[in-house]
C-alpha cells in the first residue's frame, strides 16, 4: 500500500494565465514585496487571502480565469488535501460557469461591443501610448492595471473603430483626430 503525501503549497510564480490545470494559492506562501505583494495586500482588504484559480481559453484566444476564493490563510495541510481532492470539481464547476455565463458573450453572433461606438477616456489612454511605442505591460504599468487589462481595453478599441489589429487601429485614431502624436 502507497501512502499519499499531503499537498503542499510551493513558493513559486503565481500564474495561472499559463496552466491548465488548477492553481491552488495561498498569500501566506506566497512574496509579500512587488507586484503580487500589492496586489495580494489588496485582495486581503475584501477577505480574499488563498483559493483556486482556472485558466480557460474561449475559441478565440481570450483568457478567462474563473477564481473560487477564501479567507482561510495559512492553508494548513488537511485543508489543502480536501481542496485538493476536488479539484476535478472545481475544473468541471469552472467550466460550466464558463459555458453559461461567458461563452454567449464571447462566441455569440454579436459581440458586447459594436463597431462605432465612442471610444472610453481609458481605451484612448492605451491607444495614445500605444501609438508612442508603449507595449501592454508599459502601460499596464502607467495606468496601474494588468497587461491582461489592456489587452482588454485593445479588444474593445479593435471592435469599435472596426479594424483587424492595434496598429490599423493606431492608425484609423491618428487619421480620425482621437489622439495626436506629439514630436
């Protein structure tokens, strides 16, 4: 007979974006300095201190990450082996969230955002640094935000100026008077 060992949670990048399997976290065992310390320190303020997170891909390439949170930190190792025998539920609860709520938005005939539509103070932001050579992750830093938000606010300025990609959508801003290029 094979003895299990318990799951233990290991200090290592918090990603999920990459994986496809769950990820189980824990802010007590994760860095408490630089981005995910902050952005850790925030999530504490509204009880959210460890949990699970699924990383999905709708057809057409987005990232949708569907989070089942806790208050509960440290995680101590019985915990951790519950959550981590029903991970299988968690990956089939994820999906079907998905199915219900996220994929009629996204695969549906229409998308949420229509083609001539006023572009947002935010979506103009991104779009003039990005016209001043700033990738997302520059100005996901400048505003604050996730590159992943940006490449967010990118997908509603493509659909709403109707273009194919960030630099006809550069162009089509510059060439319609929605943001300036200084010199």
């Amino acid at each position: 007979m094979t003895t299990r060992r318990p799951f233990r949670f290991r200090r290592r990048k918090l990603n999920a974006r990459d994986r496809t399997a769950p990820l189980l976290w824990d802010s007590a065992a994760l860095p408490t300095s630089g981005r995910v310390g902050r952005f850790l320190g925030d999530a504490a303020v509204f009880g959210i201190r460890s949990g699970v997170a699924v990383s999905l891909r709708a057809p057409r390439g987005e990232r949708i990450v569907v989070t089942l949170d806790s208050a509960v930190s440290p995680v101590d190792p019985p915990r951790a082996a519950r959550i981590a025998r029903r991970l299988g539920t968690v990956l089939l609860l994820a999906t079907g969230f998905h199915d219900a709520f996220m994929a009629p938005t996204l695969d549906g005939p229409g998308s949420p955002v229509r083609p001539g539509q006023p572009l947002s103070r935010r979506e103009l932001e991104c779009l003039h640094m990005a016209a001043h050579g700033l990738t997302s992750l520059d100005i996901g830093d400048k505003l604050g935000v996730a590159g992943r938000t940006v490449h967010f606010h990118f997908h509603n300025v493509i659909a709403k100026l109707g273009v194919l990609n960030r630099q006809e959508a550069i162009a089509r801003a510059i060439a319609c008077g929605l943001i300036r290029i200084e010199t």
